[in-house]
C-alpha cells in the first residue's frame, strides 16, 4: 500500500470551531496531522496556543508549499471565498465550515473542483457531529432518495426547547444559545432561517445534485413563534420546530423549503431537543432511517473537520 502524505494544515480562523480543532487534533496522533500555522485577524488576542503558530497573513499559509490542507473555519464568507478558491488554485486539499460561504458560492466551487481536481470537503457546514454529508453523497442512491426531512439549526432548536419545556423566554433563551457557542456572530442569522436555508442548500446538492442558491429556497424562521403558539399545539401533542424538508415529486423535480411546522410528539424530530439536529431520510428499499447528534458547538463540529481531514487521508490517499 502506498504511503501517507503527511497532512500538514494551514489553519484559517481559531473561534469555536478552529480552537475545537487545535484541541481535538492533540488527541487524535495516530490521524497524523499536524497544524503548521494558524491565519487569525486580531494578533492582540490571547489564544490558549503558542504564539509562534499565528499569523496575520494569509499568503504565508497559501504560499507555503509544505501546507497541503487549508482548514477554513472563519465567519466573513467573502474572505472564506478568497481564501478557499486560492488555496484549490494553488493545489491544497481545503476544508471549510463556511455554510454562508458554500451556499452561496456552489456553482464556482464545483467548477473550481473540477479545475483543479482538489478534494473540496465541508462535512461540518451542516449538522455538524451528523456525518449526513458523506451519507448523503456515498450511500443513497438519488433516483431512490424520496425525502429528507431534517432540523439542521441547532440555535434555533436549542432557543424552542427552552422557551416551551424550560419557560424561559425568547431573549434568555438564545441570550444562552450565544454564551454556549451555538448561534452564530450574528445571531439573526439562525433566527430568521438564513442558516438553516444555506445548510438546506448545501444537503440539496449532496443529495439530489441540486445547484440552487439560497435566495431560491422557500424559508423562514422562528421569528414569529410565540409562547402560545407552542401551548396550543402540545394540548394536541405536537411541538413546534424548524423544520427543513424535500421531497421528491411524481414528475422527479424536488420540492424544497424550511419552515417551522407540527411535528407530531411520536415523529422522530420531536425528539431532537436543545442544540441537537436531526435527519430523516426515506429511500427506496433502505426505507426509513434517522440520524441524529449534536449540531452545534465547539467539539461537535470540531469533529466534523476532523472526519474530513481522516477522509483527505483514507480516500483521498493523502
Ligand atoms: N449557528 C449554527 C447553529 C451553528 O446553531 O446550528 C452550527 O452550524
């Protein structure tokens, strides 16, 4: 069998997800994958990590040859952009986290895929711990893929099941949901369904092959959902979610959206508490299946980078 390339990762972005990353890769020597330089924007910041490992100079992770994996995991998706596309140009394996970045940009990420023949992998962009992503790209076949419906926000799941079950209300809940790392910079994002609908993007494409950008996709958010809203549906056993679902139609077109829906309290997504997420998936002959984990944090997604980083090396022979 052939040798393993060393993995060597430049690193952009060291937040939740990036120092969940660096923590989690101390623990894994056998991965064989070491961070060679982490690209941040405020040097001034105190970082639990040698300071010899930061820069704040992107080209000297892209130009450095010895870098053979970019690790995206930063906020801004224009720099996310930059970043990913001259790192495939320049011949790294990348992956990104950027949800915003991937939805938005598909089509030039596959072309530049194409380009390029680079591995472009981006597990954690949604669900994150959930390994639906390679799931959905190796293991269903598309024309047997019926339906998925699935709770791809962990935010806005975490900020219903403390609003209905624990009677907090809308400004604690997710006042919490930021304190434990789960909402975004910019937290209208989860809130008004953005997230969930550039995570929707995404799984469309790995499912179906479907190149639709976000703006094309029916969606909303929790925005509107009152306390009494959640009441009245659990008098008749059922709860209150944002849901994202598709399903395949007679004529073979996909209907697609993301909205807050009834699920029944016997449904496999009524059990999906707090930051969990949760896919559901019907298909021909496997039938029905549920999978379910952890769809937000540090280490939750951490681990998703991680399994793409295992992947570069078991199939891509890095
Ligand atoms: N803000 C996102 C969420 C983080 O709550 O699901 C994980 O993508």
């Amino acid at each position: 069998m052939e040798a393993h390339k060393q993995l060597t990762i430049g690193l952009f972005g060291f937040g939740v997800v990036g120092e969940g990353l660096y923590k989690v890769l101390q623990q894994t020597p056998s991965l064989k994958a070491e961070i060679r330089k982490v690209c941040i924007k405020n040097p001034e910041k105190k970082r639990d990590a040698p300071a010899s490992l930061f820069t704040t100079s992107r080209e000297e992770l892209l130009s450095d040859p010895a870098i053979n994996v970019i690790v995206e995991v930063i906020d801004d998706a224009d720099a996310a952009f930059e970043i990913v596309s001259t790192a495939l140009l320049n011949g790294k394996a990348v992956v990104s986290a950027s949800k915003k970045m991937i939805a938005e940009h598909l089509p030039e990420l596959l072309e530049l895929q194409e380009k390029t023949g680079q591995p472009f992998l981006c597990e954690s962009a949604a669900c994150a711990s959930i390994p639906v992503i390679r799931n959905l790209e190796e293991y269903y076949d598309n024309d047997l893929l019926h339906s998925i419906k699935a709770i791809v926000n962990g935010s806005t799941n975490f900020i219903l099941t403390k609003m209905f079950e624990d009677k907090l209300d809308f400004a604690e809940a997710l006042l919490l949901a930021q304190q434990l790392g789960f909402a975004e910079s910019n937290p209208k994002l989860d809130v008004e369904g953005y997230d969930a609908v550039n995570k929707w993007a995404i799984l469309l494409n790995h499912a179906y092959g479907i190149v639709e950008h976000p703006d094309n996709i029916l969606f909303s958010g929790i925005q509107n959902i009152q306390l009494s809203d959640a009441t009245v549906a659990r008098e008749k056993n059922y709860d209150i979610k944002l849901v994202a679902q598709a399903k395949k139609l007679t004529d073979g077109t996909v209907a697609a959206f993301v909205l807050p829906q009834f699920v029944k309290h016997d449904e496999p997504l009524s059990f999906v508490k707090n930051e969990y997420n949760g896919v559901v998936i019907e298909s021909g002959f496997a039938d029905k299946q549920f999978f379910y984990g952890k769809g937000a944090g540090s280490f939750p997604t951490a681990s998703a980078v991680l399994s793409d980083i295992a992947a570069l090396r078991y199939n891509y022979r890095y």
